[in-house]
C-alpha cells in the first residue's frame, strides 16, 4: 500500500511538472502594459499671488505630465471665479486661447498669470479656478485642479512702504521689567527712508504721559527677521523721570539700547511693532530691566 501511494505522488509530481513547464513556455508573447499620458498642475492645490503694486511680476501655474514624449503636446484649460474676478480687467494669461503646450522632449510647462493692480483696490482678493479641459491629456487622479488666491494679499515678504506706517496705535502695551501697562494710543508721527532695506520711524506718546517722540531705524534687509533698534537720546523731550521713580522727579528721561535685548521687530502685514529700549536719568544713569513696548494699529 506505501509503495502504491508512493507511485501516484510521483506520477502527480510528474504530471505537476509538466503542467509548469507548459505553462512557463517561454515562446509565448507577453503582453507589454505601457502607462497612460496623463497632465497634472504642480506645486500645492492652493497657491497665493499678491498683487500689491503695478510692477508686478506675473505669476505662474506649473503643469507637467506623468510621461515624456518625441512630439509637442498641447493641454486645454478653463479659468472660473467665483469671486468674480474678470479677465482682462482683473488679470491677464500669458497663452493662447487656454492652451498651453509641452514642449517635445519635455513634461512641464506654465500657464503664466499676469495681475493687474488696476483691478486690486486696497482689501480686494479673488479666486481663480484652472481645470483641465477635453480636447487635452486625460487628468491625472492627483492635482487636476489649482485654486490661486490673487490680489491685495499681504505677505511679510512683499515690498512695503513706510508710509503705511503712519497713524495711530490704540493697541499700545508695554512691559517695564515685570510691570505691564496698557493699551494705550501711540502715534507714528513720521517716517524717514534711509537705505532700500532701512529707515526711520517716529513715535509719540510713548510711556502714556505726553512724552516727546523716541526715533527708532528699521531694518528689512532680511524680510523674515526684520528689526527694529531705538536711536539713543540723551533726553527725551516732555518726558519727567519721575514717572519711573519719584526721586528723579522734574529729571528728564534718558533712552539707549538695551545690551541684553538690543533690538526688536515689525510686522509690515499687520503693522506690528515690538520696541526694546533702556530707559534711564539724563546724567544720572540707566534702570537695569529692559522696557518693552508693543504696537498695534
């Protein structure tokens, strides 16, 4: 009986054999899968483009392709709003007829978007809309649409001017050591270009008692750390240093850097300003704790 079934496992492992070798023929044509073309925006699902000044520079929507082919490629495209943004009033396109073409050899090109400041009043923003569009490549399953955010959009990197700067400050706090005080209203009384990446603000009404203005240089040369350093004086005009301590009453204040906290910062966006200063007693001397003050239109 062993020797039987032994018998029928090797004619199964023989029969088994030679059904794999038959079905691994290697004479036998195989089927080559080549993928699809397929177009797709890139760079992120929503994009922002400020348009904060006539000399703006256009804007462009990435496109590319999954593949790369021998020939020049043309995609269709529609552009909607609906925010109402016009074309020709609020923006223009850099192609032809919402066409843009890949060029042989190559799998990217741009749908260039140009703003027109004309069209971008102070607080206006729009939506646009770019959507692949038949007769085109077929959409990929990722990226086939891009929402672009354009106008009067703020940005800490944008250009500004220092005259956006002027006005008042009813959102003034400050912080003498660990005494906080405010809100209060400041002023920014001028403004003073001195270099492309530097200036000068002035301000009044700092400490709330009818002090004189304090001059502080603002510094964008990097526009992600801007600064900004009070201008020392050696005495501040309408100040009383009895303000700070009754027994320098009818002295005037003193202002300087601070070497423990030697400057502050801005924000050209929200128009936020954070002074460091040492306060001290024209001829006397200097407080030790570092004087903050925050402002906020």
């Amino acid at each position: 009986m062993k020797r039987f079934i032994t018998s029928i496992a090797t004619c199964l492992a023989a029969l088994g054999g030679i059904i794999l070798i038959g079905s691994c023929n290697k004479e036998d044509p195989y089927e080559l899968i080549v993928p699809g073309s397929f177009i797709h925006f890139t760079g992120a699902k929503v994009q922002a483009y400020p348009v904060r000044s006539a000399s703006v520079a256009a804007y462009d929507i990435g496109v590319g392709t999954t593949d790369v082919k021998g020939e020049a490629r043309t995609v269709t495209f529609t552009v909607t709003s609906p925010t109402g943004a016009v074309e020709g009033t609020q923006y223009t396109l850099g192609t032809t007829n919402k066409t843009v073409t890949i060029p042989a050899g190559q799998a990217t090109a741009v749908i260039p978007v140009q703003g027109k400041f004309s069209g971008y009043p102070a607080g206006r923003i729009d939506t646009l809309v770019f959507v692949f569009k038949q007769p085109s490549l077929d959409p990929a399953p990722f990226l086939d649409t891009v929402k672009l955010a354009i106008g009067d959009i703020c940005s800490e990197a944008n250009a500004f001017s220092l005259n956006d700067f002027l006005g008042n400050y009813a959102n003034t706090n400050e912080l003498f050591g660990t005494s906080p005080y405010g809100p209060y209203l400041t002023t920014i009384s001028n403004v003073t270009p001195l270099t492309a990446t530097t200036g000068t603000i002035r301000v009044t009404n700092i400490w709330d008692n009818g002090w004189g203005p304090i001059d502080f240089t603002l510094n964008w040369a990097s526009m992600a750390a801007k600064t900004t350093t009070v201008i020392p004086q050696t005495a501040v005009p309408g100040s009383n240093a009895g303000d700070i301590n009754p027994a320098y009453s009818g002295q005037t204040v003193a202002v300087r850097v601070h070497a423990t906290a030697p400057t502050g910062t801005f924000f050209s966006c929200t128009k936020r300003f954070i002074l460091n200063m040492q306060l001290g007693v024209t001829g006397v001397g200097y407080f030790g704790s570092i004087y903050t003050v925050t402002m906020q239109q």
